[in-house]
C-alpha cells in the first residue's frame, strides 16, 4: 500500500503517510462538555484566562472530534459558529460546522470544547503547503472570523484557501488558513500552547499547560522495550514516560518530523529482552533539529500508536543530550525474518539485513522513494497466475507474499512528483535500474519502521539523489537483457502491446485535458476526449522512439500488436496510425524491412478507439489471404475485437512455403477494471471485474480460431496478445480445454506484467495442440512437418523490458521530476513484456509443391500491404506522427482513472464505453496528431532499399532473376544470423 492512500488509477496519485485519518464518528452537533465522553481526567484549579477569543485545542484523532475555544470567563459564545473544512477548502456537510447554543458561556476554566467532526486528512511539512490539511474554523456572533487554523503545514508558509460551497459560511470563503505544523497521533490532539502548536494528550474545556498538559513527569527512567512490549501495540499507550536511547536515525527534512532511539548496547548477535524491541521512534518537529545521530538522549512524552508503529510524541524542551557515556549501538545482522512477532521485536531498531532479498515492485519508487522487496530469491507471485482462483493453493500463496513483504523506503513523506519535484529521485537513475527481481544487498544499516501496513527499512537519514552516495543502504543487480533470448526456428511470431500509441495527440482534439510536466508543459491526455496517449508531437516522438526501438530489437518475423490507435475514431483511414508506425520502424531499420496487414474489407461498426493490429518482415513470410475480424458484438462489445491472419514462410529462395502456413489470432479482452452484468462482479477470487465476459470472449475467439484454421487448412493456428487473465484464470481454462498451450508458462519462466507487487503474465502466445485442420492435398508434404502448432515451436521467451522497469523511465513520465530518466531505447517502451516465439526447426523442411504460385502470391500480398505502408508515409492519410501515450490504467477499479500522469498509476484507464485496457497499466492516456514531418523524429533514414547481400552474379542472366537471387542470399544470411544467435 502507498504511504498513505489510496487512488489507483491510470496514473495515479497517492495521498501520503503523514495524513491524519479523520475520525468518523459524528456527535451532537450542540454537545458540550466533553470530559465524559472522552474519557480524560482534567486538571483541576482555574486557568489564566486567554485575553482574545481563538481556537486553543483541535481533537481530530479521538472517538469524539472537538474544537476548543479559549476566552476570558465569562465570554458568550452563543450564535458562534464552529467547524472544519476539507483539505479542499470547504465544509463537507452540515455536521461539520455547528452554532453554539444561547446561554453558552467561557467558564472559569478560561476554555469550552465544541463536539464537531473534523473531515479529511492532513498532511504535515512542505508537502502540506497550500493544498492539504483539514482546518478549524470559528465564527463569532457578528459573523466575524475568529480564528482559521490548519493542521498540520508549514508555520508561516502557505494554508489552505477557503472554498465556497453548500455549508461553507461566507467569512470563511476565500481567507487563508494558519498552518498549525502540528499532526496528533492516535488519542493525541493538538494544542496551542505560548504561541505554538504541539501534539499532548486532550484537555478539553481546560487550556493546555505550557507542557502540553498538567500530568507531572514520571521520576523513574522506562527501558525502551517496556514501552514496546512483547506485543503488537505498546502496553503503555496513552501514558507519559521518561526513557533513554541512543539516536540510530534523524529525519530532520522529509516530512518523518522524528528520530530514532535505541537502548545503548543493544543489538547485534546478542538479545537481552527477547520478543521486545530497544528501539522507538520518537516523534518531535520541535526537537530534531537539535539533536543528532549518535547522541544519547533522555526524552519524556506520550506513548502512541500510529500506523501501527508505537511512538513517543515529545515537546519542546522535553529532549535532553546526556553528557555521560553510552555504549555504541549495534545492527542486527541476520535475515529479515518472515513471522510478524519475530519482525516486532525488532521495530525501530537498527538492522543490517542479509540473506537474499528481491525486487518486488518499483511501481511507487518515482513518487513516494519506495522499493519493495521479498524475502528470498524470486518476487511475489500473482496468486491466480499459479494457481486457480480461490483456491487453497492460491490463498497460500497470497499469504505468502504478505509474509515476505518488506519495504524500502527514503525516510520521507514527500510525492517527488508533485510536492518535491525539483528534489532527485532516490534509488533511481539512468544506468542503474531498480528492476523487479533484481537482487538487493544492503551495504549500510537501515532502521526498521511500520507504517499504513507495512514492514519498512528506513535510510539512517532522508536519501535523495542528491545524497545517495553517501545515504543510500542498498544497491541492486542489473537484470536488463538488451535483446531477447535465442528462441530458434525459421520464422519467429510475437505479441507486443504499445501502450496506446495515438499518432492523434491530444492536442488534435476538442475537450482533451492534460497530465502536465514540473513546468506545466502537456505531457499526456488526461481526459475529455477519445484520444489517448502522448499530448503533442514532441511527447509522440518520444514514445514512439522506444517503441520503435524495442520492436526492432525484438525482430520476430510476425509481431501482433495491442493498444494502437483506431484511426477511424477520428475520420481518418483505420490504418492511418499502423501505417506510420511501419514507416517509422522502416526509417529506423534502415530499410523497407515492415509491412503492416491492411485491414479487411469488413469491420464491426462498433469498434473501440485502440484496436489490435499485425505487422510483419517481408523477407521472411507471405501474407495468405486476407486478414479477417471476428464480428461478435455480444461477446466482444466491450473489447477489442480479434484479428486472424494466415502466413506463409519464405524458403531461401524467397518462395512461400505453404505447407508451413500458420495462423495468428491477436486478441485483447476485457479488462479486470470493471464490469456490468450477471458474473462480472468482483468476487474477490482475485479474477477481478467481466470474469463472465472474458469467458465469453474465450469461447468465441475459440470457435473464430476453428474457423480460421479451416480456411487456410493448416493446424498451425496460434493466438497472441493481452488475454486480461492470468494463466490459470477461467477464461484460460477455456482456451486449454480447447486443445491450446501457453508458451510463455510451458516453456519459460518469466511473466509479462506487474500490479501491485505481485508478478503475473496478462500477455500470452497460445499454441493448438491438435490436429486436423489441413487439407488432404497437403497431408504428403507435411508428412516430415510438425503435426500442430505446439510441435512446430522451437522455444519462447518473455523479453522483460517494460514490466520490470521503474514507471519513471516511462515517456509519461518525462520531466515530473528534476531527475531526468528517459532514455531513447527499449527499456520501459511500455508496461506489459513482449512474449517472443520461434516456430519451425530449420533443419525440417517440407518443400513446396507450388514454389512459383505462391512467390506470386507472396509479391502480391508484400505489394499491398507494404506498399499501402509506404504510400501514405509521405503525406497520406496515414502521415501522422503526433501520437499517443499509454492512459494504461489499472485494472483495479474504476476510481483509478483518475490521476495517471500525476503519478503513476498503474491503473486501466477502463470505461465501459471502449477506453479498456489491461490489468494495470502505468502510464496515462494516448493522443493523436496528423500531418507531421515524418523525417524528422530522430531515426537513421535508410534509402528506402533492400541492402544488397551476396556476391555478384558471374552468369548471364536475367534482370528478374539477379533480384531473386539476391533477395534469397539476403534471407539465407539472415536466417543463418537468427540461428546462430548472433542476434538474439
């Protein structure tokens, strides 16, 4: 979970760890006199009375919310008006302001409590500025506004702004409130007390004492792990102690607002208070500054629970150095353990981890500076990816991954892409990736914390990247592969998702908002409109750099794509956008080295704005036939419907060997983001939303599959793409009862994607494992040829480029941060792996019957659609460049649409109406342009030319054969290279 919250969305932003949760309880609005309810022993004598009317005390932490009014004895309170905005600015509803009742009077006590709800979080430090903190209010009888105080901020710096709304009183619509600085923990609130605000146990309708409350120091000294206990919760909650430690961590910056102590001599091998702790935080903005790493310190203040991380909240003046010795502390070297007692009795102290430790997730790495890591060699499994969903295997494993959850953390609160953009990215930078199972060794102690849920190893101090040489504790392998594993064979087939790339930018269209850079520059489409992806030409090019990068590093001889744009959405030819992405990779290949499959004749009238596509190397297979789409709009209505095309190999002379033609399926189903209808719910079997669709879906691409392998009377059939199912879902179950495998399962160890730390493949490349579906005349020349399509494979492999990458080297991500992390390559090019698989051993060959019939048909089939790809790129319908970026948001849920380029969200941009996308994609929305200078997007240009291979012809011969010839070396070389793995 983030540091504090909760949207899940296509980019998502993530309120922090420093908010303070509201309670909920809503009391009489006119209650008054709240010693009962709250259950504090007051002070007993007469206070001095205040000699201004203000806000003296706010309780938003307890079971009863309170405002506490402090005024000389005597004073009329009746017809004020008390109450609290949102971090927004207004009153959330009517309970949340009240009058106070005629006949009310400030009493001797110099204070009168005020039951009100407190809305909404709060935020502490410079993230809070201007923007969030729920915020106290109080309005005389004459409509005059009293005091306006906000919990939490900076002292001085900028408040939260009045809003006007339904329960808004007027004097409050546009002032500004005071920050406070000042956040209560659990039983705590906040008090002014000389001047400043400070956290103390309650003292309603009495001013706080200038300690922060009349409760006398304790005389005795309390060890540190008597305050921890051998529990989960400290048995001293709510109490004030004196204890002693040593300071092990100081957060004097970042939003912590504490340090950590240890009892001196402690750690290392030996344990002298067995399951309980020696360390504890300490939770005091008026004293870290004062104190530093190493001190020996005697502090005195109240025990807390917050997050569940016990605390000692200690005021000014309360922390002393002491000038006697103090053995040194030691770290705890050992594996982090797995059993939560066992992880307790280590809180807040200062541990050297070892053993192994992985990479589990990087998704919040470039907005809140976490890491998380699994104990152990491998990450943390998708549950339904192994096993099936719901099942006792599957709950295990879930548990599992919970028990080896741990996260690396900055020792901050901030969001680096909003509140401390111009502050570096911690862990990350250009040439050393935080990639998901990469292996961590910590090289420097870290300091054990928890907080919303989780284990956390916190830096001694805040780590920035300015600092990390210094601060850094961890440094990580690199796992990168710059291109695919060998996977044999004499033809290759893949599945590729390109993150909704528009070259219809945002910018193209009516009603588009923006997710915007540090500088305010549109980065990628927000919303309002069908276009998704890259806002402009510049933030397309970028985008499309690292698409075009990795398909060509990818190199399968047939690549089907998912996420591309539908240019028919926006009065353009269907394949105006498919067509400039062929442009594009032949401009960066040097040559006319891509075609793209025209679409058919015949479309659904309803089709989504992306689509699925297929894109091809002429030199290795001939298009059979024309593509064709399945029109199911009861199955496919909210997906994208598949796409069939048959190919055929080229031999080394460049004939189509139509004994081996195969056909490929792409796909793309409904996602897990949300779901209508009978069985789409969620029924927390982890199968998510339109589980009921999906296996609709799965049964009819089943018989289209059929169908399709009947026409080109072939049993090579093979269905690619994004299936939005783990491998062990229903819907799979579907394909595999149908006589289908899953490559990337049987035959490598990888996934293709990653949400929410656990590590599954969404992406598959299915393969028929029966036959019966050629015609009789080819049974002969098949006879030395696989019988299906599962036997024609030659290996597979899930390139992991894009899952296992930090979201910040994502284009949508370009310039959030100072740190500046996009690199023109294929690394993060998008947010699902590409799934690569070679068919048909080379040293089989069936021969061809109908070597010059087919070459015919192959040159007919090349004409067209490679034709078609390079007729529009100089200024056709198909000219457009500007395009689009991933709105990719999370599959989780609908309220994750909201903010993907802020953050990042890893979230489906998921709507019901069309804009479905995977389980959870990381980047924002994807945009469209027309008309740009195809030319001028940073790619070698080639001449346009095959290269010439092979030595000259020494034989007379004719024009047309000199070209075969030369084309069939060009295909011998090259497949030879493919082989030999010279390339992959």
């Amino acid at each position: 979970m983030c540091k504090g919250c909760v949207l899940d969305a296509a980019l998502r932003p993530r309120p922090r760890k420093a908010y303070m949760k509201a309670s909920t309880t809503l009391a009489s609005a006119a209650a008054l006199g709240l010693v009962a309810g709250i259950g504090i022993a007051l002070p007993s004598g007469p206070a001095i009375a205040a000699t201004t009317p203000h806000i003296s005390e706010i309780g938003y932490t307890l079971e009863t919310d309170f405002i506490e009014i402090a005024a000389d004895p005597g004073t009329d309170l009746s017809g004020w008006t008390i109450g609290s905005v949102t971090r927004g600015g207004s009153v959330q509803a009517a309970e949340n302001a009240t009058v106070v009742p005629d006949g009310t009077t400030v009493g001797d006590s110099g204070a009168v409590a005020i039951e009100v709800p407190i809305t909404n979080s709060v935020k502490s430090g410079s993230a809070a500025e201007g923007e969030y903190g729920s915020s106290a209010f109080a309005i005389d009888a004459s409509g005059a506004l009293i005091s306006f105080d906000q919990i939490g901020g900076v002292p001085g710096g900028k408040g939260v702004t009045g809003k006007s709304g339904k329960y808004t009183p007027n004097p409050v619509v546009d002032q500004e409130a005071a920050p406070t600085g000042a956040v209560a923990t659990g039983g705590q609130s906040i008090q002014l007390v000389d001047g400043t605000w400070t956290a103390a146990a309650p003292t309603p309708n009495a001013l706080p004492g200038d300690d922060g409350g009349s409760t006398p120091d304790p005389e005795d000294v309390t060890p540190i792990a008597e305050i921890q206990g051998t529990g989960a919760e400290s048995p001293l909650q709510g109490q004030t102690v004196k204890t002693r430690g040593v300071v092990t961590a100081a957060y004097p910056t970042g939003g912590l607002g504490g340090y950590y102590i240890q009892t001196a001599g402690t750690g290392g091998a030996e344990d002298a208070t067995p399951g309980a702790s020696d360390g504890v935080f300490v939770y005091s903005p008026d004293t870290v500054n004062d104190i530093s790493i190493g001190d020996y310190l005697e502090v005195t203040g109240t025990v807390s629970e917050r997050y569940g991380q016990t605390q000692i909240s200690v005021a000014a003046s309360r922390a002393t150095v002491l000038d006697e010795p103090a053995e040194a502390v030691k770290p705890v070297e050992d594996e982090f353990p797995t059993d939560a007692a066992a992880r307790e009795a280590l809180e807040g102290m200062l541990l050297q981890p070892t053993g192994d430790l992985t990479v589990a997730d990087n998704y919040s790495t470039n907005t809140f500076g976490e890491v998380v890591l699994a104990t152990g060699k491998g990450v943390l499994r998708q549950p339904t990816d192994v096993a099936r969903p719901g099942s006792d295997e599957a709950k295990a494993i879930e548990k599992e991954n919970l028990a080896r959850e741990v996260v690396l953390d900055d020792g901050a609160t901030v969001d680096y892409l909003k509140d401390d953009t111009d502050v570096p990215l911690p862990y990350l930078s250009p040439d050393a990736p935080v990639r998901v199972g990469a292996a961590a060794t910590f090289t420097s102690p870290v300091v054990l914390g928890f907080d919303f849920k989780k284990w956390r190893f916190q830096p001694t101090t805040r780590l920035t990247g300015d600092n990390a040489e210094a601060v850094q504790p961890a440094t990580f392998s690199d796992t990168r592969q710059a291109t695919p594993g060998e996977v044999g064979g004499q033809v290759s087939i893949a599945a590729f998702n390109v993150l909704n790339y528009f070259t219809t930018t945002g910018d193209q269209v009516p009603g588009c908002t923006f997710y915007s850079d540090r500088e305010g520059n549109p980065i990628t489409v927000r919303g309002g409109c069908e276009a998704r992806g890259a806002a402009n030409a510049e933030s397309l090019k970028r985008q499309e750099t690292k698409i075009v990068t990795a398909i060509n590093e990818l190199d399968a001889s047939v690549v089907s794509l998912m996420e591309i744009e539908n240019s028919a959405k926006f009065g353009k030819d269907r394949d105006a956008a498919l067509q400039t992405l062929v442009t594009r990779l032949n401009e960066a290949a040097g040559s006319q080295k891509w075609a793209f499959i025209p679409s058919p004749a015949k479309v659904p009238a309803d089709e989504d704005v992306i689509r699925t596509a297929q894109i091809y190397q002429t030199a290795e297979v001939v298009p059979q036939g024309e593509s064709v789409i399945l029109d199911d709009e009861d199955a496919f209505s909210n997906a994208r419907e598949p796409l069939a095309q048959a190919y055929a190999p080229k031999d080394a002379a460049g004939a189509a060997e139509t004994e081996k033609t195969f056909v490929t399926v792409s796909n793309h189903f409904k996602s897990k983001g949300s779901g209508k209808g009978p069985g789409n719910e969620d029924t927390g079997d982890g199968q998510g939303f339109s589980n009921a669709d999906r296996i609709k879906q799965a049964k009819s691409l089943v018989a289209f599959a059929g169908e399709q392998q009947k026409a080109a009377g072939s049993n090579y059939v093979y269905l690619l793409g994004d299936f939005n199912s783990y491998t062990q879902e229903d819907p799979m179950q579907v394909l595999y009862e149908a006589g289908y495998k899953d490559l990337g399962s049987e035959k490598t160890d990888k996934s293709t994607y990653v949400f929410k730390g656990r590590t599954g493949s969404l992406d598959h490349v299915l393969a028929l494992d029966a036959s019966g579906g050629q015609k009789a005349g080819q049974q002969k020349a098949q006879a030395e040829l696989p019988t299906t399509a599962y036997d024609a494979v030659t290996g597979a492999d899930i390139w992991s480029i894009n899952s296992v990458e930090p979201l910040a080297f994502e284009y949508s991500r370009f310039n959030y941060n100072v740190s500046d992390l996009y690199s023109p390559d294929q690394f993060r090019a998008s947010d699902h792996d590409p799934v690569l698989v070679g068919l048909f051993d080379e040293e089989s060959d069936g021969g061809s019957d109908d070597a010059d019939g087919s070459d015919n048909a192959g040159a007919a089939a090349d004409g067209g659609a490679g034709a078609a790809a390079d007729s529009g790129a100089d200024g056709g319908s198909g000219a457009s460049a500007d395009g689009g970026d991933g709105a990719s948001a999370d599959a989780d849920g609908g309220d994750q649409k909201a903010s993907a380029g802020s953050d990042g969200a890893q979230d489906d941009a998921d709507a019901d109406g069309g804009q479905d996308g995977a389980e959870g994609s990381s980047s924002q929305n994807d945009g469209n342009t027309d008309g740009e200078d195809e030319t001028d997007f940073g790619y070698v240009v080639g001449s346009g030319n095959l290269p010439r291979t092979g030595s000259e012809l020494t034989l007379p011969v004719s024009i047309a054969a000199g070209l075969v010839l030369v084309g069939a070396a060009s295909v011998a070389i090259a497949r030879r290279r493919r082989h030999e793995g010279a390339k992959h």
